[in-house]
C-alpha cells in the first residue's frame, strides 16, 4: 500500500507576493559604514536612513506616506563631519531623532511634522565628550532610566 507523505510545515500553507513598485523605497544610496549598527529607524510617522554623503555624515528622514522613487536631491540631515555610525527616534516624540557619529558626537534632532523640505543641519542639541570614536558606535533610548 502506498501513502502519501505530507511536508509537514508549518510554512506550506504561506503563499508570498511581490511588492509594488509604488510601495518600495527606490533610488536610495544606503551607507556602506553601518558596521555592527541599524542602517535604517522608523516609528509611525517617519523611516529614517543612514545614506553615503561626501564630506561627512548624513541621513534621510521620509514620511512614511512618501513612497516610489526618491530623488538624489532629497534634502538630508548632514551635521556630523564623519561617518554616521547609528540612528534612533526618540520612544516619547516622533519628530525628534539621535545620530552617532565616527566624529565622537551625538546630535539630536527635531524633524518638522512635514518632513524636510530643505537639508537640516543645525541640531537641538550637540553631545561631545568621547576621545574616541570607538565609544560613539550606537545610539539607545534609557527606558529604564538607567544612567
């Protein structure tokens, strides 16, 4: 007697299909010097991208309604004069983000309810202190309040 043997998976049932063009994110030079960090942060009303700029560090900030192609003159958060090694939106306000930077510096950033229209360049608030850049590599929220 021959029986039929089932692929026992919990993933045979699961069909995928691919995304649409106008839903993608497209034409977006992402940083090669990510390292060990996230290259990309989002909350629900912005995705944040760290993107290869000359002369320093620099990072997208998108509405999440803005889909499609983004053009190479997108304005672009470009303070840091090195590499951006990580970013985070802060868990209490959507407008306001962190960036790391090889540059030994955090900056924190407020970004307009619209988005950008014109590259920001001038942070709230500029944290320097580090000799190093080996201890300026990620960027956390403190949830516990843990100093």
């Amino acid at each position: 007697m021959s029986r039929k043997v089932v692929r026992s998976s919990k993933f045979r049932h699961v069909f995928g299909q691919a995304v649409k063009a106008d839903q993608c994110y497209d034409d977006i030079r992402v940083s090669q010097m990510t390292w060990d960090s996230n290259f990309c942060s989002v909350n629900p009303k912005f995705v944040a991208m760290i993107v290869d700029a000359s002369g320093g560090g620099a990072f997208l900030v998108l509405p999440l309604s803005k889909t499609g192609r983004i053009d190479m003159t997108y304005p672009t958060v470009c303070g840091h004069t090195g590499p951006i090694l990580d970013i985070e939106f802060c868990p209490h306000n959507d407008n306001i983000i962190a960036s790391g930077s090889e540059d030994c510096s955090v900056m924190i950033w407020e970004i307009p309810d619209s988005g950008l229209t014109t590259p920001l360049t001038d942070p709230v608030v500029k944290l320097e202190g580090h000799s190093n850049a080996e201890h300026v590599w990620k960027v956390e929220k403190n949830v516990q309040k843990r100093h």
